[in-house]
C-alpha cells in the first residue's frame, strides 16, 4: 500500500496546510517539523501563488510574504525533499495553482516532486473538466492527485470526480475561500456520506477548521481532518504556537 | 459544447465555481435560440444604447496624414461612453432570467464598472464593483459615476492593485454568493463559457461596421483595427470579418514605456503560455511561473493577460498583434482631438497610433477602420498628469 493509503486505514489523519516560506523558510520548516513531532500525518506544502484567487486574507498575505522571501516551487521541491529525509511516514502533498506547475512544465515538476518522496498534488484550479492534462504524467510517477468536491457539487459530478481517483478525497466544508469559520455547517456529515456512496476512498474535510470543537466535529464526519490558515497564522507566532495549534486539534479529532 | 481555443481556454477553476458556470452556460445556450430575449435585447440595444453606433469617416486627419482613409468605429458615442455596455446589457438580461438580485463586477479604466453599475440600476438589482485603489485614483470620475448609479464601489489593495487583482477579489466574492449573485465579467476572458458570452455580445459592432462600410464604400475595409487588453472590444470588431480572411485583423496591446523595459501590458508580445481566472492563455509572468504586474498609461489595458481566442488567433496568424507605447497613444489622442474634435479614451488611442502609424504607407484606396471603444472624458487627469511628467523630463535634459 502508499503511504497515503496506509496513514487513512491506520487513523483518521490530521491534514495540515502550510505557505511554504511563511514567515521565512527557516520558521516554516521548524514549524512544520513540530507539528509532525506532534502528531500531525499529513502535510499540505502550499506553494505560494501571485493570485491566490481561492484563499481567504490569511493565506493571501502568507503567500506575498513568502514570495517577497524568495519562495518558487523548486524550493519547496527541496523542502518536501529535506522533510521527507527526516520523516519517512509522513504524508506529504504539494498544494498548487495550476500556472506554477505548467511553468515548470507537468512532466518535469511531477518527477522532481516523486524524487523529492511528495505524495500527491492537490491542484486547486483543476476542475474534472481541465484534469487529464496533469493527471497523466502524476501517474506515471506514483502521484495521487487530489480532487476536490464542494457542498456545491451535485451527486452526479461527485462520481465523475471521484472515479478512477487515488490517495483521497478533499471535501470542502464551506463554499468559498480558506478562512476560519466560527462553526462547520451542519451538512458536512450528510455530504461526505454522498461522496462515500460513490467511492471506497477516505474523504477528509477541510476549510474552516481552526480550534478543537471543530476538529471533532469534522473528525466524527469525515475520515480526516484538514486545517491551513489557523496553522499558517500561529506559524506566523512561533514554532511553539504552530506546535500547540497542532496539539489543540489533535485532542479534539482524538 | 468546444470550451477552448486551440489549447487556449477552458475552465480553470476551484470546484466551487463549476456549477456557477454550468448554469451560465446552460441558461445562456436557451437565451442565445430564444427569439424573445434577443428581441429584448435588441431593443434596449437601440433604444437604450443608442445603436447602432456610427461608422465615421476621419477625413481631417487621413488627409492630413496623406495615406490611406482612416474611418472610425463610433463606440464612444454609446450611452456609458463605451462598447462595455454592450455586453452588460445582455449579460444582465441573462442575471435577470436566472433570477440573481446581484450584480459584481471587476474594472480597470471604470467603464466596465459604469457599465455594470448602469444596467444594474435599470434592473433594480444590487451592484458591487471590485477596482484596483491605483485605478480607483487614476479613474476618479468614473468611480464616481458607479456611486452616483447607486454602486458599491471595493477598493482592492492587492498585488498591482489593478485589474487582474480586482478580478481576483470578484472571483473569490463569488465563490461564496454565487447562488445569489451574478459575476460580470468585462472582458472577453476568465473561465468558459464568459469569453463565448462576451464575444457574442460585442459582435455587434464587427457586424455593424461591416455593413456600414459596405454602404459608404461599396466594399470591405483592408483593415480593422482594435486595442486588446483582455480584448473585449477587439474580439467583437473581429468578430465580423471571420469568414474574410481578405480583411486584415489587428489587436494593438498596451506598450507602456516598451517592451525592453519591462513596463508594459503586452500579454501577447510579451508574455507566455499560463495559467490564471480560469483560463489558459498568455500571461505576463515570470520565471518562476509568478503573474507580474502590468503599467500601461491606460487602466483599461493593464492586464497581465488576454482573451484565450485572442491567443489562438495569433498562433495561428489569423489576426495581428503589434504594440503601442504610451507616448505614441498619447501623441494619437492629440491628433483625434486636434483634427477630428473627438476625445478618444487612452485604451482607443491605442489603436488609433496603429492607424496613425499606417496609414502614410497607403494610398487613399487602403481603408482602415478604428474601433474608438470608448470617449476620453475619464483621461482628462491622466493626460494633465503625463505631459507634467514629460516637460519635467524635457527641463531636467534641458538643466543638464
């Protein structure tokens, strides 16, 4: 089995996002490596992106900052590199707009990126409709891509979607950008159940999961757990808030 | 339906947005063989609009310039003051059937913004504007129209703070509202089917100029001339020579201070194949696949991309896309006012200098017609601004 797909029928994961290169390279790794030494299973690398055109305020503004600091998609191939060096377990996926990865050409960047031990690709701007075109060279090297449903999505696109796919699946919480929200809808549960009627996959639930109380909402609905701003904003703190934001969701999906 | 140009196009988006645009593309399809909406249509086009637009003849300043006959697509005389009306009228005709109470748009210059605010007015719907805050400061009139319309008018800080992050603002608003309200797009870009509903819509004035030119010439223009931004103008006037390849199409991008120097708004010249608001096309980017910004003197072409059927145009040569720079749009909006008594918008003027620049290597049996997409009255502070710049240059080199 991939890694993937062992870290799921072991647990259910907790998925955390980073801005690679928020607030500096060197913060953001230390970051990261203490979130797994929490717990955490699952690493989304988010490469910054000029136009960030699917994220809230708090991701936006990492993204501007680590591109100020210099961050391209080769360096976080080389960061994915380095963490998977000291990690050998842990999930690692690469979280992407499209237009850095068709610039560093798909064939190239999806065998730098299996080189480097990344799992997956989770291309934000990739709908059903535009996805063959990555989807063949991430399969020729081993890569998961990573489809995305929303609470938008209805029944008969969510089969579309999740056919033939691997590694899992990423529900959405709530339509529109990243953010923490104060609550997760209280659909969440009945959708993710629709997704499962159509896929033996793990669905993991992300978007708006920022404290305890909704971790444990998301964990007893999906078999996953997925925060990114709450992690990038405490990252922003220190090491040690990035840490404790890790354990604080941890003790409430356990 | 074919969602692409060639490799161009498409529909790059979040998931979110899928199903906003399915249903854009399914109610447009209805609307487009529906004999009631295009009458309705092309009502508000003649009666509200004041179509069709004039097709005029420059004799002043073709006479002046000695060469071929320049004439002018009268765009600017369109209520609003530009052809961006055309399509917020039909694009609004199609919120109304699927029963949005909102309208969000994105702008550059303002007139799109106007435009949107205008339509939105005389539907009764709620409006919201998304601008670049370098734009709102250098298009205050026509902020100030969209208020007066009784539009909100979001100041976006972001990136360039012009059009391309205003788009980015609007995008993301819509992914949260999309049940409620409808996106506007300006331009003949963005994710399908927006680049089809737009085209569409501005081909009203290729098919008008083409029929007019036949009237007052007895024949076909040897050229047609259009500025390109993301294109909107220019795709509508070419939209009317497509099965006449004997009509040369021409798309005149922004270029600023010139290629060379990196300022400049030509997607086409200047940039590469990319990714960006759900469309696959030519972006000025750079070398780490990172969108720049764009300067141009003129709002209304400073995008870092450009309409998917624009790029598979100019793969395919079916239509030409050369440069302006500022001081040459700027040297042709003198010469309109000063021999025509017509105040061109900076974006047309654009166009304009290709004709200008043309048009002494013709005889007067050589017609080029000029999209003039909108008025300049906007431009005023922006002309004052530039010629402060330029005699502060010429003192400083005169000093020294």
């Amino acid at each position: 089995m991939d890694r993937i797909t062992n870290i799921f029928a072991a647990k259910k994961p907790l998925v955390i996002f980073t801005s690679v290169g928020y607030p500096t390279e060197e913060q953001c790794e230390k970051a990261v490596c203490a979130a797994i030494d929490k717990g955490a299973d699952i690493i989304e690398l988010g490469v910054p992106f000029s136009d960030p055109m699917a994220d809230g305020p708090v991701i936006a503004a990492a993204s501007q900052v680590a591109l100020q600091g210099g961050m391209t998609l080769n360096k976080v191939i080389a960061f994915a590199a380095r963490i998977r060096a000291r990690y050998p377990k842990v999930g690692l996926i690469l979280f992407s707009y499209m237009n850095p990865l068709l610039h560093l050409g798909y064939e190239n960047v999806c065998a730098q990126l299996a080189a480097a031990g990344v799992d997956g690709i989770l291309p934000v701007d990739l709908p059903l409709e535009e996805r063959e075109e990555l989807l063949a060279p991430a399969r020729k090297h081993g890569l998961h891509i990573i489809p995305l449903v929303s609470p938008l999505t209805p029944e008969e696109r969510v089969a579309q979607i999740v056919e033939g796919m691997t590694g899992f699946v990423y529900y959405i919480n709530v339509a529109g950008v990243t953010g923490a929200r104060n609550e997760l809808p209280p659909d969440v549960a009945e959708h993710i159940a629709m997704i499962k009627r159509h896929t033996s996959l793990p669905v993991a639930a992300g978007f708006g999961i920022a404290s305890a109380e909704a971790a444990h909402a998301a964990a007893t609905a999906a078999d996953g757990v997925i925060s990114g701003s709450g992690f990038v904003k405490a990252t922003s703190e220190s090491v040690e808030a990035a840490a404790e934001f890790t354990a604080e969701l941890l003790r409430g999906i356990k | 339906m074919n969602t692409h140009y060639g490799i161009y196009g498409g529909q790059y988006v979040p998931e979110t947005l899928t199903g906003a645009l399915r249903e854009l593309e399914k109610t447009y399809l209805a609307a487009r063989e529906d004999l009631a909406f295009r009458a309705e249509l092309n009502d508000l086009l003649v009666h509200y609009v004041g179509r069709e637009s004039p097709l005029y003849y420059a004799k002043r300043l073709s006479e002046h310039l000695g060469g071929a006959r320049i004439f002018l697509k009268r765009e600017d005389l369109n209520h609003t003051g530009a052809h961006k009306i055309n399509n917020t009228m039909g694009q609004a005709l199609l919120a109304q059937r699927m029963g949005k109470k909102k309208l969000i748009a994105e702008t550059g210059a303002g007139m799109h913004g106007v435009a949107t605010a205008t339509v939105a007015a005389l539907f009764g719907m709620e409006c919201e504007i998304f601008m670049g805050s370098v734009d709102v400061a250098r298009q205050a009139p026509n902020v100030d129209r969209m208020h007066a319309l009784g539009a909100t008018v979001r100041s976006i800080d972001e990136g360039g703070a012009t059009l391309k992050d205003a788009m980015n603002a609007a995008l993301r608003v819509w992914a949260s509202c999309s049940d409620t309200t409808f996106y506007l797009i300006g331009t003949a870009a963005g994710p399908y089917p927006y680049p089809m509903l737009v085209k569409d819509f501005q081909s009203v004035i290729g098919k008008e100029t083409r029929k007019q030119c036949l009237e007052m010439c007895g024949r076909l223009p040897d050229e047609v001339v259009a500025c390109v931004g993301g294109g909107s103008n220019a795709i509508g006037m070419f939209a009317g020579f497509e099965d006449t390849p004997e009509v040369l199409r021409v798309g005149v991008e922004a270029g600023g201070l010139g290629i060379a120097t990196g300022q400049h708004a030509a997607s086409i010249n200047g940039g590469k194949v990319g990714i960006l608001h759900g469309m696959k096309a030519y972006f000025l980017q750079d070398e780490n696949g990172q969108m720049l910004d764009t300067y141009s003197v003129s709002a209304g072409l400073d995008y870092s991309g450009v309409g998917p059927e624009h790029c598979y145009l100019a793969d395919q040569k079916l239509a030409r896309y050369v440069v302006a720079n500022d001081d040459e749009a700027i040297a042709a909006f003198d010469a309109l006012c000063r021999y025509e008594g017509i105040i061109p918008a900076l974006e047309s003027s654009h166009a304009l200098a290709y004709a200008i620049r043309e048009a002494p290597k013709h005889d007067k049996d050589h017609i080029i017609v000029v999209n003039l997409s909108g008025r300049g009255d906007k431009d005023m502070d922006n002309i004052r601004k530039y010629r402060e710049v330029i005699s502060k240059r010429l003192s400083k080199c005169a000093s020294t």
